[in-house]
C-alpha cells in the first residue's frame, strides 16, 4: 500500500509531462510495479478485516443480540401479564368460593341457632307456665295480705281524718293554696330549705374556724419566713463583701500578671530581634537559609558560637606551644 501511494504520488508529480511519457509510465507501472505487489502481497488480504469492519460487525451483532433481547423482555412481560391475570381470576375465583363456603357455613350456623332457640324457647315456655303458676299461688297469698294491709291501713285513714279537716280549713282560711298537696309541698320546701340554711350556717362557721387557724398559721409562717430572709440577706452581705475583697485581690492579681507577660513579650521581642542580627551576619558568612524559626536561629548561633571558641582555644593552645 505504501508503494502504490509513492507511485500514485510520483505519477502525480509527473502529470505536466507529455502524454507519451504518462504512457510509458502506465506501461512500467503495469509491468514492472503491479507484478511485485500482487507477488508481495498476501492472499489473505482481501479476505482480512480491518478493526473498523470487526466495530461494525460487533455493533451489528450487538443490535441483534439487544433486539432479542428486547423482544425476550417483551414476551417475557406479556407471559407475566397473562400470569398476573391468571393470578387475579384464581384469587377471585378463591374469593368467592370461601365467601360461599362462609355463606353455607352461616347457614348452617344460623339454622343450629335457630333449632336451638326453638328448644331452648320451648323449655322457657315450660318454665314460664310452671313459674306462672308458683306467681298465681304467690300473688294470692299477697293478694290476701295486700287485702289485711289495706283493712288497717283504712283505720289509720280514719284516725288521720282529723288531720285532713284540719288542712282543708287551713287551705280555706289562707287563700293562697288551692290544692292540700301545694300546701304540704310548701311545707317539705320550707323544711328542706331551714335544713339548707343550718347546714350552710354550720359549715360556714367551720370554714371560719378552719380559716382563723390557716390565718394564725400564715402568721406565724410570715414572720418565720421573715426571719430567714433577714438572716440570708445578712449571709449575703457578708458574701458581697468578701467577694468584692477577692475581686480587688485577683485584680492586682491580673494587672500584675499582665504587667509581667507586657514585660517579658518586650524581653522576647529584644531578643528575637537580636537573634535575628546575629543570625543575619552568620548568615551572610555561612550562607545559611534565611527564614528559619528563631529556635533554629539560636542553635545555628550556638554552633556558632561553640566553633568560634573551639577555635581560639586551639589558636592559644598554639600560641603557648610556640612561646
């Protein structure tokens, strides 16, 4: 392939020749180029694939197999479908089958129920006459009793007659009252309200009774109370005074405190900033890093230092050898 593009290219570079020579170029193109590139090439690469017809096939085969795909999920949901219907009928059909089962069962329940109550009312009936028949034998009996009650009952009527005499020539004189039971229900009312009013009067003077003692109480409480507050206020006063003491103490505390930590940050500062000169000329000298903690900067200082004295120490350990 590349040959055939040089060729092509070198043909093309070649077309402002004469037509004679495109000929000939034909002619050895076709003879010799042609015959070495069917010789070169494979005979397989008609028949290979290149990656983009392989994409393709793949993507073709990727539709396919998706379609089946789709095409599964689809009668997969109408199966589905006719199952859940299916479902739903056999449910219902259940449904009715236990609402007709409980329907037969009711019956019979009902119809026990009534054979039941049919007997069971059968023997109250019995029960009944044989009960009327005691109430009969009971009722005479009271019946006769009921006749001796009212035989004495009459003669105290007769003995209460006088009293009724008097009520009707009472009812008569007053003008007020037309009936006897107005009278003596004005009667049962005064009574009823005399009792109100001695009850009233009576717990009235227990709840002043109560209320005096609760008042001598509440007295006494009060000046007890009193007492207390009296005795707390002057606890507090005493608390006031020694705490405004202990305000006035721990506030020369601060200041003081304060006066030092002024002092010692202006003592800090002086010597940072002495650190940092000296450190500076080392630094120039030594060619050390420039910003450094100041703790760094002393111990660069100390080592300094240190060398400096190691040094005149041999420089007189020298000295006094040679002397």
């Amino acid at each position: 392939l590349f040959v055939c593009c040089f060729v092509c290219g070198l043909i093309g570079n070649m077309s402002g020749n004469t037509k004679k020579k495109e000929q000939n170029l034909q002619e050895y193109f076709q003879a010799n180029v042609e015959e070495k590139l069917l010789k070169q090439m494979p005979k397989d690469v008609l028949t290979q694939k290149t990656p983009a017809t392989e994409l393709l096939v793949k993507k073709q085969e990727l539709a396919n197999v998706e379609d089946a795909l789709v095409a599964q999920k689809e009668d997969f949901r109408l199966r589905m479908e006719s199952l859940q219907q299916r479902r739903a009928e056999l449910e219902r059909k259940e449904h009715q089958l236990q609402e007709n089962l409980l329907k037969f069962d009711r019956f019979l329940k009902e119809n026990d129920v009534r054979r039941e109550r049919a007997v069971r009312k059968a023997e109250e009936e019995n029960t009944v006459a044989d009960q009327r028949e005691e109430e009969i034998k009971v009722l005479k009996m009271r019946l006769d009793l009921l006749k001796e009650k009212k035989e004495r009952q009459q003669k105290i009527i007769n003995g209460y007659q006088k009293f009724e005499d008097f009520l009707k020539q009472t009812l008569a004189k007053s003008g007020e009252f037309n009936e006897i039971s107005e009278l003596m229900d004005r009667h049962a009312t005064l009574v009823a309200t005399d009792h109100d009013l001695r009850e009233r009067e009576k717990n009235s003077l227990n709840s002043m009774d109560v209320m005096k003692k609760e008042a001598a109480q509440f007295r006494e409480q009060n000046k007890i109370f009193t007492l207390k507050c009296n005795n707390k206020l002057a606890t507090l006063e005493d608390e006031k005074e020694q705490a405004q003491t202990a305000k006035l103490h721990w506030e020369n505390q601060f200041n003081q405190v304060q006066n030092s930590a002024s002092k010692r940050t202006l003592l800090l500062g002086q010597i940072k900033m002495a650190t940092a000169n000296l450190y500076s000329l080392v630094q120039k000298k030594d060619n050390a890093p420039v910003n450094v903690p100041p703790t760094v900067q002393l111990q660069k200082l100390q080592n300094y230092i240190q060398d400096i004295q190691d040094i005149t120490q041999q420089y007189e350990a020298e000295y006094e050898s040679t002397q």
